[in-house]
C-alpha cells in the first residue's frame, strides 16, 4: 500500500492483528519478513550510547487506539539502552491539527496526561478532533490547561518545525500506515510484517539488541 492511499480501511489491512504480545518463534527474526532495512539511514535523536525506537501514529487510527495500551505497558519495560519516541504523521494535509496538537501538549509538558485522553475522546467518546476549532474547544475543557496559552504554542514556529521534521521523518522511514515502527534510523516494522502488532514489539526489543552492538 502507497502512503498517498492511506485510508482507514487501508490502515486495517496494515495492522489487523491480535495486540497480545506472542512469543515469536524460536528463530529470530528475519529481515525482508518481519522488517526492513531501509537502503538510506534515517536521522536519529537518540543521545550517544542509545538506540532510537519511533511509534509512528495517528490518533485518529483505531488500531492505534487499541495499540496505545500494549506499547504504553512496553514502554515500562522497554530495554534500558533503548531511547523511544512517538512521532505523528500526516498521509495527507487533513491530518495536521492532530499532529500540532501532540506537539503543543508535549511542549507544554502535558502529553502524559492528555495524551491517553486525546484517544478516548476520539475513539470512546466519539469527539471529531480533526480541526483547529475542535481541538481548542475539547482543549477548553480539560482541567488545568491554559487555553490561550496552547494556542500560543499550537500556532508556534517550534510546532510548525516539528510537524516538519515528523514527515520529513516519515518519508525517510517510508511509512505505509500506521501504528508502524522504527529502530536506529535503519529499520522499519509494521503489523504486516511481523504478523501482529505484538509480535511488532518482540522485533523491535530484537532489532535495539542488535543495533547495540554496532
């Protein structure tokens, strides 16, 4: 599947699939089965002596939403050496406002907080965020968040840069849907190729292993 025809049907067939976390095989895994190696390294952020791991999404995706539980438990026993990140993507210009949205949250050090709620509304609550206005006035509700303040920082040259530099990202790593992962700059996985997205984390703990050493 071509990023330009992302859809939400097209999204499924990236990433239907039980999100338990199943033992791969014995075997490890294979490189052109359940990743690939990209032919021209992607920049990293990583600090020295650490392997970057990027969860790409959308929070509009429901296979997102039914991953965001199964990788924020795999987050708290990720490797040590591992450096993780969440990168928003955009397969077209509609998905922007949720990309500023990530951004503004986590420049306003609020992601760990509203981040898990941005996902409920959407996928529980059913709230269209989709556009500037939604998301400003869901933003208004929540307690504790300054309204004229993560406008100032939604509108700013720092989120219009980062939301830059996440496509820039994704077509590096050629991001076909999502949740989708990425490892060291070099390597990309998705359900599709690892089965499940499950079986997606048990490659990427293999793939930051073996980037380690070198």
């Amino acid at each position: 599947m071509k990023r330009r025809e992302f859809s939400l049907s097209a999204a499924s067939a990236v990433a239907a699939s039980t999100l338990s976390l199943p033992a791969l095989a014995q075997l490890a895994p294979k490189e052109g089965k359940d990743y690939v190696k990209l032919a021209k390294p992607a920049p990293t952020e990583a600090p020295a002596g650490k392997v970057e791991v990027i969860e790409f999404f959308w929070y509009s995706c429901p296979h997102c939403n039914d991953f965001e539980p199964t990788f924020a438990a795999w987050l708290k026993n990720a490797p040590q050496n591992a450096s993780v990140r969440r990168v928003p993507v955009a397969f077209n210009a509609s998905f922007v406002p949720q990309q500023k949205l990530y951004y503004a949250l986590e420049g306003l050090g609020k992601l760990g907080e509203l981040h898990p709620r941005v996902f409920r509304a959407i996928h529980v609550e059913r709230q269209n965020l989709a556009k500037d206005d939604a998301i400003f006035a869901w933003i208004g509700k929540q307690p504790g968040m300054d309204l004229a303040k993560f406008k100032e920082v939604y509108n700013s040259f720092t989120v219009s840069n980062q939301v830059r530099r996440a496509s820039q990202l994704q077509e590096a790593y050629g991001v076909e849907g999502v949740p989708s992962m990425g490892v060291a700059g070099r390597y990309y996985t998705d359900g599709t190729h690892a089965g499940s997205m499950g079986a997606v984390l048990e490659v990427v703990t293999y793939l930051v292993a073996q980037s380690a050493k070198g």
